[in-house]
C-alpha cells in the first residue's frame, strides 16, 4: 500500500528532482513551501525555501554521481569525497543534507537518506526525524516498488495513531488527534524552544486538516476505538483507558519507544523485561506523559546531533 498521493499539482517539484540522479527509492516535498499554514500569508508560500528528502539505496554511488552533476551544492566537504559524505550522513538522523540550493528559480533544501536507514526509522522510531516528518503531509514525488518501504511508511502512521491515543484523554476531536500526532516529532526538539515557533503545529494542522484526513482515513476507517464518519468529516473516539487497554497499546509502540520508556521506569540495576515494565505503566495514571517523555527522548538526542551536523554540511 502506497501512501495516498496528494492532488495538488507536483509539477514544479518533479522538475526539481530532474537535476539529481534518478536513482531514487523515494522522494517527496514538505513544509510550508508546500503546504500552507497558518500564521503566513496566502503568497508566502511561493517564496519559501522548497524541502525535500531523497531516500536511495546506494548512499556512496548516489553522493558520487550528484558530485559530477551538482557539485556545487555541498559544502567544504566535498573535497572528502562521497564515501566520507556518506559516512557524516550516518551520524545523528541519518541524513545528509544540502541547503541554500538555487534551482528553478527558487531555493531548496534536499536531505539524503538510505532506504535502510528509513525503514529503520519508520519501524522501530530510531530517531523520528524522518519518520516524523512522514506522519504530516507530505508531496510524495516518486516511490518505487519496495514492498518493505511501503509497508513501513504505512507502519509509521499506525504507530503515531496509537501514540496519540495513549497521550489523549478518554474523548477528543478529529483535529485534537492531528494536533498530536503532528506534535509528536516537535517533543523535546530544543529548537522549538529556541528559534522555531512554538505555535508551530497549530499552524501545520489547522489550514491542512482535509490533508490529515486523507493521509489517517484508513486506518481510522479500521480502528474499533474510532467511529469515524468521514462524509461529516467528524471522528467519535472512545478511547479504552482500562489498565488492558492501555497495555495492548504499549505492546504496539515502535521498539525505540518501547526502550525509551521502560528506561524510564526501570530503575538502574533491576533489568526487568519490558512486557513487565509496560504493565506497571499500563496501571500508572501517567501512562500518556510517560509516553510523551519517552518520545521527547527520541527527539532531543537526534536533533541535537542532526543540528550539529548541519554546521558542517551547510559550510
């Protein structure tokens, strides 16, 4: 199952990906250069730098042959050669990106990242930078017939519906859902504290909820907690918060996540399992700030490190 392509015309984006290698397992566009938020104005949009993720199965050979093409885009680094590049993109997220890039007309932005190193993070939640950024909308430009990197993707948004409804009370809205799912990949990001607008996810979810709607539709069209009557636009949500119910959710977060919270609770030197963990968080009336603390963990340390990392590759 592929994710659901947005209807919005891509064809200024496809030009772009026209001046990379076309070696490319996926590749899409985000942000507000895409999508519109609030707080912009309506001909902002047109001028924001474009953001784009390039996933490729051969880091090195991809990085080597967009140096003959596009040498221009990196930075200092390029003297070291696609081997070393490919070496710095592993630290942190993963990826490897290249900014303040003149094409078409407008500015652009594009990171690169193994399809490895993807499905690693869609599954298991390793770093949740990109990851994070597959659970909003995003223009999804080319995606090949990688059944695993599909499966994944699908994956990952089932993984951030069950997060959200651990943090959520008992009832909520469609849009209160949104909210948090696009809040999770912000959670203990120490540049939304320092620089970024901290009304930021307000402003993606509000102007794009009919693109949420699209992009969680199905799995909340297969969720039994969910009445979700989709011609209203509206979802009725019970949410079981029985210590069971809660539990059976734990079980079906992504490992990382998992890790991170019973890191949490388990004090040092008891090594209890994590079934036996998560149960004693499944009874705690904290359960959903446990989790978010647990996320924000993930968060903190990869976007530290991915920030860090941008001094170099930005020059």
């Amino acid at each position: 199952m592929a994710l659901p392509a947005l209807s919005s015309s891509g064809v200024k984006f496809r030009r772009v990906l026209a001046h990379f290698p076309q070696e490319l397992s996926l590749a899409f566009a985000y942000g507000s250069g895409v999508f519109r938020q609030a707080g912009a104005s309506a001909g902002h949009g047109e001028n924001n730098m474009l953001d784009f993720v390039f996933a490729v199965d051969d880091s090195v050979t991809w990085h080597m042959m967009n140096l003959l093409k596009n040498r221009s885009h990196y930075s200092f680094l390029k003297v070291f050669g696609p081997k070393q590049i490919s070496s710095i993109q592993s630290y942190g997220a993963g990826i490897y990106y290249n900014t303040l890039v003149p094409c078409n007309g407008r500015m652009i932005k594009y990171g690169v990242i193994s399809t490895d190193t993807l499905i690693d993070d869609l599954l298991h939640w390793k770093t949740l930078y990109v990851a994070g950024r597959l659970q909003k909308p995003v223009k999804i430009l080319t995606q090949n017939e990688n059944s695993r990197l599909q499966a994944a993707l699908v994956s990952n948004l089932k993984s951030a519906v069950t997060a959200a409804f651990l943090m959520l009370p008992e009832s909520f809205s469609e849009e209160d859902l949104y909210m948090q799912i696009a809040g999770l990949s912000y959670s203990g990001d120490f540049r939304m504290v320092i620089g970024e607008d901290r009304s930021k996810v307000q402003n993606i979810v509000k102007p794009n909820v009919p693109h949420f709607q699209k992009l969680y539709s199905n799995i909340l069209q297969d969720c039994p907690q969910v009445v979700y009557k989709h011609h209203l636009g509206r979802l009725e949500a019970s949410i079981d918060k029985s210590p069971e119910g809660q539990f059976t959710q734990l079980m079906a977060l992504p490992r990382t996540l998992q890790q991170k919270i019973t890191s949490l609770v388990d004090p040092p030197g008891k090594n209890r399992d994590v079934e036996e963990i998560l149960l004693q968080v499944a009874h705690d009336p904290d359960c959903g700030f446990v989790v978010h603390q647990g996320i924000s963990g993930i968060v903190r340390s990869s976007s530290i490190v991915q920030s860090a990392k941008t001094i170099l590759t930005a020059g």
